[in-house]
C-alpha cells in the first residue's frame, strides 16, 4: 500500500471521531480521521501527523489523516488498511495460513448464513474464513485490541467459532500496523468481553494470528509474524 507526498502536521483536536484539527504550515486545517476507534493515546494534542491531500467532489475534507508519530514509532491509522494489507499478501504468497497453505481462492466481504466474513478462501479439498482486526494500541512494546468495547469485535468471534464448527478453517488476523512490536494480546482491562470470547474462539479451532506491518510514510506493509500471549493482562479491570 503506497502514499504519495504526504504532508506533516501537528494534531490540535478531534472535534468528532471523523475529523481532526491539524496545523499544516502554519494554518488549522480539517482532515478526515480514517478511524472510528478511540486512538486517545495516539492523537493527543502537539502529535505529529502525516496527512494525503485528497481533494475530491462531495469530500468536507481536503486532507486525510494516515500516520501518527509516537516516541519513535511511526503508527498507521486508516482501518480500512488492514484488508488490504492481508489480500495484498495472499495474492502476492507471502502469508501462508498454519494449516491452510495459501489460498487458491480468495473472495471479500463473504456471507455465511447470518455473518459476513472479510475474506472467504479456499484451497485444495480446503474452505475457510479470515476477519481481519487493524490494531493500534501500544503499551509496553505490546499491541493490544481493541481500544474500546466492541460487540461487533465480539459477534465476529463468535460467528468465527460457529464456522469452525461446521468443518471451516477460520482465522482471526490481527494487523498490528506499526512495527517493533514484542507482541500481541486483547486488551483486557477495556474490555474483557473481547478476551473471553476470542479464547472460546481458539478452543472452537478458530486460529489467531498477529503480524506487525513496516511502516514508512512511502509505504505500509505486512511483515513478521509476533508473539500471541491471550492471556497476558487478563483479570483487569477498566
């Protein structure tokens, strides 16, 4: 996934979880947050940001907000990213899937009964389902989802393990869109509904990975596999 030219600017405020209110040579200008999460450790007010110009017909925003420096890290923030990223390096056989292989077949935004899965695979004699979760909380060196409750995260789980049950091989990718990550676990003191559910998940043969992604204000891309420790943080509480 490759940018062009993208600007740097100063984060001053989010009036609403779609905008944000950045100075750009010197002048406030409105930039479309690609990001429905919190990213309160993220877009904090002085951050500096990376911002596409994008003007289009029907657009409020001329400009997007795509990265965030934190510390040292530079940290991508557009959720629709992560598919892309995953799609990108199936097609392309760099991930192949632990028991799976790399798809023959590979088809988005797939109903399976009631559920809507983002990618539908198959292989040889193989049939499968892969969500894809985009993650940008940091703590620590460790990557934690979500940064906020979510009961869709949730249903996704447990629509996953139903697949499973049925004779699917079924995946939950977390795209850990920064990179020096030591590893990954839910994060359980925001919401530990997540937690439970994306174990019940891996008991019903749901399979979850994490992989960090290089990122650079040229391009972002998935890379390594980490460290997926599920239980990691578990008994706290919000």
């Amino acid at each position: 996934m490759e940018y062009q030219e993208l600007l740097s600017a100063i984060f001053m405020e989010r009036p609403n979880r779609f905008v944000a209110i950045c100075i750009l040579d010197g002048e406030p200008v409105a930039a479309h947050v690609k990001n429905t999460g919190r990213c309160r450790e993220l877009l904090v007010p002085g951050a500096e940001v990376l911002l596409q110009y994008h003007p289009a017909p029907g657009r409020k925003t001329r400009y997007t907000l795509t990265h965030v420096q934190k510390g040292e890290r530079l940290i991508h923030i557009d959720s629709q990213a992560p598919n892309h990223l995953v799609e990108e390096a199936l097609r392309q056989g760099r991930l192949a899937l632990p028991g799976f292989g790399t798809p023959e077949l590979i088809r988005p935004e797939t109903f399976y009964g009631d559920s809507r899965f983002d990618f539908y695979l198959e292989a040889v004699e193989k049939r499968g389902f892969a969500e894809i979760k985009g993650v940008t909380l940091e703590e620590e060196g460790w990557a934690r989802f979500p940064d906020a409750p979510t009961e869709r995260g949730v249903k996704h789980l447990e629509h996953l393990a139903r697949a499973a049950a049925q004779g699917y091989w079924c995946y939950v990718i977390f795209v850990i869109q920064m990179s020096g990550i030591r590893g990954f676990s839910p994060n359980w003191r925001t919401h530990p509904a997540f937690g439970e559910a994306l174990l019940k998940a891996q008991k019903a043969g749901v399979v979850p990975l994490a992989f960090e992604s290089i990122v650079t204000p040229q391009r972002v891309e998935l890379s390594a596999p980490v460290e997926i420790d599920l239980l990691k943080g578990r008994g706290q509480s919000c």
